[in-house]
C-alpha cells in the first residue's frame, strides 16, 4: 500500500502518531512491502492478536525455516541467534511455560517491594548529582545507570567486575537487531556483543557453581531444568528488557512533560496524588516499544482481510494506545487519567515480566526529580534516533 507509514523517515520517526491516525481510518491490515510485514493498528485487534495462539514469536517449535516459506538466518549470525532464540522473548509452547515459572518467582510482588530501598538509595543518588552539577544530560546521568544497576545487581553481577560497564553497550548492540531490516553492520556488531556477553555470564556462572550468593545467578544456576544456555540468554533478556524500556520512558517522558507545561504544574503541586496514574499515561502517551512482531502460524482474519500461515504482522503498539476506540481524547496527555489500559508492555503469555520492577523504578526516578530538581527545565532540543521499533533520543540535555 501506499501508506504514511515511513519507519526510516526521521520525520515520522519524530512524530508518527498522525500517520497512525491515518493508518487506522484506512482499514485494520495493511500489507507493507519493504519490510513485508501486515501493519495493525487498531487497539482492539493489537490486543486480540497478543492473545492468540495462532501466533507466535517464533515458528522454529513448529516448523522448519523451509516449511514455513523462510530463509534460514545466515551462519555468521548464529552466535546472535543462539542467544536470543532460547530467552523467554522468543520462546513458544513448553519451554517458555517452563522458563517463565522459574524466573517469575525472581519478580514477585514480594521481591520487587525488598527492591524498593535499593532503587530509592540508587534514583535518590543519581538525581542529586544532576542537581549538584547544574544540570547535565537526563539520559546518561540519571535514566540509564538507574535500571543497569538494579539488574546488575539481581544477577550478581560484581561491581569490581570490568565487563559490568559493557552491559550497555553490549545491550545496545544486541538490542538493534530488533529494528526494521537492520544492516549487515548492526547484524556484526550484535554477533560480537552476543559473543562477548555470553562469555562473561559463562564465566560468571561458573563462579555462582563454586561460590553461590542470593543473586538470580545462583538460584537460576542451581535449578536443574535449566541449561546453561537458557541461563545466560536469560539473563541477557532480563538486562535487555529490563532497562530499554525504563530509560526511554523516562527520557521521552521527560521530554513530554516539559512540552506540556500545565501537565507538569499540575504534577508538581500534587506529586503523591498524581504521580501513579502520570506514570500509566506516560507510558501510554508515547511508547518507547512502538511495534511488536509476531508471525503466523496459521492463517487468521483480520477485518476482512486473510492473513496467511508464513507472514508476519507489525502490532503497532504505538498506535493502539492513541486509538479513539479505546481512550478518550488519546491524543491529549492527561496526567489524571485513570481507565488507562495501555499495552505498553504487551499482553498474553508475553506480557512484560519485569512490568512491577519497570513501574517501581519510574516512578522512583520520576518521584526524585520532581523532589530534587523542582525548576528542571529543557537546555537544547533533542534529535531522535534513527530507530523506530525501540524509539528514543540520545541524549537529553537540562539545566536548573
């Protein structure tokens, strides 16, 4: 189709919710040729689809690559492959029903609320840096090291160890395999990060044999069902979920909050009445996870329109939460706002296993600022970056 879809275009990627808008009144399934993808963009059928069987993350559990009308991935990305095919992300049937029963006990509401201290003392320190220099960059100074640290420090990962400052950038690289076509640079840079990172957890893990402690290391260590390999891309998913999400929801809810000044008044003179649902709508408003993909299994209807078995559909999560159907008035930032079913972090046996932990760091950090930096305002305009599935700006620049 000829759509208003452009996720390569700087411009949409600033602001695609006008072409979402147009997305939706066009119909429920749109096929796009350059990434061969169906786009859905309404709420409703989002929503249904993250529920459905027929779909699935991966078709591996059912179907060789040649009897799903696929090309194999290429050799020299195995390394990359083999870390993300056996995390609980692209996980189906059994396995993933197995893994998520063991890790889930790491994310219980019990576990998260022992955490809350640690990532109060953690949001607490990081801001009052910002504010004793001035100012700074958002991003690097506050939204990243926050969500690093707390995941670094369920799985036990020493703070003398080196390779503790490459978990960023290794999660970085690995993480640009998930946008649209990704060059043969960004597939190599993902190879050598999954090398890297798998041989440091490899290494980690066979300490935690010899010495366990009370980290999620140890305890996914000590369970039996577990192989080694399901261990380390567990661990690596959990770093790479658990701080993708958090740091540009901060930055980008930042960045939206500070463009809608009587929002922020509002939140400023009523912090602990409205911070929980300013967070939800945040979340909402404009999510960091603008797609999530999903292929066919078999076929389904959507609309009218027969999607079938071997394809693949771009949920347009982004979309969905600005869909009129579901919210009133979505594309006004309400800070009070309370039917908020946003699908921020998905839906179904997928749904977001950290949401709890996301949730008690946000509003921690957004908490802290407010608390610590009342007169924060913007020093320079941010650019974004050229990724659209994982949407956000590099750097956030403020002053006091």
């Amino acid at each position: 189709m000829d759509a208003p879809f452009d996720p390569w275009s700087p411009d949409f990627i600033a602001d695609p919710y006008p072409a979402y808008a147009e997305l939706r009144a066009a119909g429920r399934a749109h096929w796009y040729g350059p990434t061969r993808q169906w786009l859905i963009p309404h709420y409703e059928d989002v929503s249904a689809l993250l529920r459905d069987r027929r779909l699935g993350r991966t078709y591996t559990h059912r179907f060789t690559h040649e009897e799903f009308g696929r090309t194999a991935p290429p050799a020299a990305h195995e390394p990359f492959h083999t870390l993300n095919d056996h995390g609980l992300l692209d996980l189906e049937a059994a396995d993933h029903t197995r893994i998520r029963r063991l890790v889930s006990k790491a994310f219980t509401p019990r576990t998260v609320e022992n955490l809350a201290p640690t990532v109060r003392r953690l949001a607490s320190g990081l801001v009052a840096g910002l504010v004793e220099q001035g100012g700074g960059d958002l991003l690097a100074d506050v939204a990243e090291p926050l969500p690093v640290a707390v995941i670094a420090e369920m799985l036990g990962v020493p703070e003398e160890d080196e390779e503790r400052r490459m978990l960023r950038p290794w999660s970085a690289d690995i993480c640009g395999m998930f946008e649209l076509n990704p060059s043969e640079e960004t597939a190599r840079r993902a190879v050598r990060a999954s090398l890297d990172f798998s041989a440091y957890l490899r290494e980690l893990i066979a300490r935690r044999r010899k010495a366990p402690g009370e980290d999620l290391i140890s305890a996914l260590v000590g369970v039996e069902e577990l192989t080694e390999q399901e261990v380390v891309s567990t661990c690596v998913l959990l770093l790479n979920a658990g701080h993708e999400a958090t740091v540009n929801t901060t930055v980008n809810g930042w960045w939206t909050l500070l463009r809608h000044p009587e929002q922020l008044a509002a939140l400023r003179a009523d912090p602990a009445g409205l911070l929980s649902t300013a967070v939800e709508e945040i979340l909402r408003y404009d999510t960091p996870l603008q797609m999530f993909e999903r292929w066919v299994l078999d076929d389904i209807e959507v609309g009218d329109v027969t999607i079938p078995r071997g394809s693949e559909v771009a949920l347009l999560f982004g979309s969905a939460n600005r869909d009129p159907a579901r919210f009133a008035d979505p594309d006004v930032l309400d800070l009070s706002r309370t039917e908020n079913p946003h699908i921020t972090f998905g839906a179904g046996i997928h749904y977001c296993l950290g949401a709890p932990l996301a949730r008690l760091e946000l509003t921690t950090l957004f908490a802290e600022v407010l608390r610590q930096a009342p007169t924060l305002r913007l020093a320079a305009q941010p650019e974004w970056n050229p990724g659209y599935v994982i949407r956000g700006v590099p750097e956030l620049l403020v002053e006091l």
